[in-house]
C-alpha cells in the first residue's frame, strides 16, 4: 500500500513538474517571434505535443506499477507464486549514467541557448553516448539475473522486472532516434543555416532535455519500485 502511494506521489510531483515547465516556458520572451515564420500557437505546437505525449506515458507507467503491487500481492491459486528479486547492483550504476546524461542534456541545453554550436554538440553527444552505456547496462544486469539461475519467465517477478525496464528502455530508444537527427544537424554546421532553421535546432535540443529528464524522473520512480520490493 505504501509503495503504490509512493508511486502515485513520484508520479504527481512529475506531472507538476512538467506543468511548471511549461507555465514558465516563454519563448517569445526568451527568443522573441521570428517574422515571416510561425506563429506563437504555431512554434508551440511540438512543446505542446510533446507533454500531451509524456502525460499518456506517465499514465502508462502508473498502470505498470499499479499493476506491479497488485499482483505481488497474489500468488496463490492458479497464479504463478512471486519470488522476489534481488536486483542486481549494477542498476545503482546504471542510474547515475542515466542521471549524468540527463545533467549533461541540461549542459547542453543552455550553450544551445546562448548560442554556444560547439559547446552543444560535444554535450548533446556525450548525453547520447551516455543513454546508450545505461541500455547495454540494463541488458547487462538482465543477463546477471538470468545467469543466476533463479529467476525465469516463469517467475513473475522477473517478468515484471524485464517489462518495466524494456518499456522504459524503448521510450529512451525513441528519444535517442530524434537526438541522433538532432546531433546530425548540429555537426552538419549552422553556419550558412537560416534563422528558422537555428531556431528549429535549438527547439529540438530542448525537447530533448525536457524528455531526458522526464524519462530520468520515471527511472527513479521504477528503481525506487524494484529495489523495495
């Protein structure tokens, strides 16, 4: 009962953040409007698209971990008895790789800002570079729990442990698609790029940051789950 509070308040204090963000988000203030482009509406659209899309994947979390303490709670009957795992500690060091790279997205986020190209390429990069050592980590500490020889498909524990690391690795899987076009278009050059473009640029970069933290927020909230139960 307690876990699945702490879970709902992880979550709350999560959703709250990401509408501060965008409350204090105020780019015309910050960027001023480019003439001839987009509108105010127009030029938010990705930054609106983008939480709308993070609130169905927090929603998509909650449900995991609700469904999580649930069923750790019932093994009896026809159901498969839980066994829970001893995760392995290599997800303390995957965490704070996936910490680093989020702070080195923030990094990269502000040279972007104050229009630093080469300061954000070598951060941005080294975020992504990052993200992919935490991935080969978790596929790492899968392989550790399997090559234990306790834990199988057959333990629901376990099962539950994969799903919810996959799902959240293949969210940043996704995030590191856009972040490799993004890192694509930074080392192309910006130099001959028109206003526009820069300006595109620099939105990307920080909707990357924005995703990074909030998958990082979601990692916590599983690892705290995990490592508790």
């Amino acid at each position: 009962m307690m876990t699945g509070l702490a879970i709902g308040l992880l979550l709350g204090v999560t959703v709250w953040w990401l509408i501060v963000q965008r409350l204090r988000d105020k780019p015309w203030t910050v960027h001023g409007v480019i003439s001839g482009s987009q509108d105010g509406l127009t030029s938010s659209a990705p930054k609106v698209g983008l939480y709308v899309f993070l609130g169905m994947v927090a929603s998509l979390f909650m449900i995991f971990a609700s469904a999580y303490v649930m069923r750790m709670g019932h093994g009896h009957g026809e159901l498969q008895e839980w066994h829970a795992v001893n995760e392995p500690a290599l997800l303390w060091l995957n965490t704070a790789v996936l910490i680093l790279a989020s702070f080195v997205m923030q990094i990269a986020y502000h040279r972007a800002g104050r229009n630093e190209v080469e300061g954000t390429k070598r951060y941005f990069s080294a975020a992504g570079i990052l993200t992919v050592l935490f991935l080969l980590g978790q596929v790492l500490a899968w392989r550790q729990l399997r090559a234990g020889g306790h834990y199988d498909h057959t333990n629901p524990a376990f099962s539950f442990f994969v799903l919810l690391t996959t799902v959240h690795g293949l969210h940043l899987v996704g995030g590191l698609v856009v972040l490799t076009r993004t890192a694509a278009r930074l080392w192309h050059g910006l130099e001959k790029a028109s206003v526009v473009q820069v300006a595109a640029v620099r939105q990307s970069v920080q909707l990357c940051t924005t995703y990074w933290h909030f998958l990082l927020l979601v990692w916590l909230g599983l690892f705290a789950l995990l490592w508790s139960t």
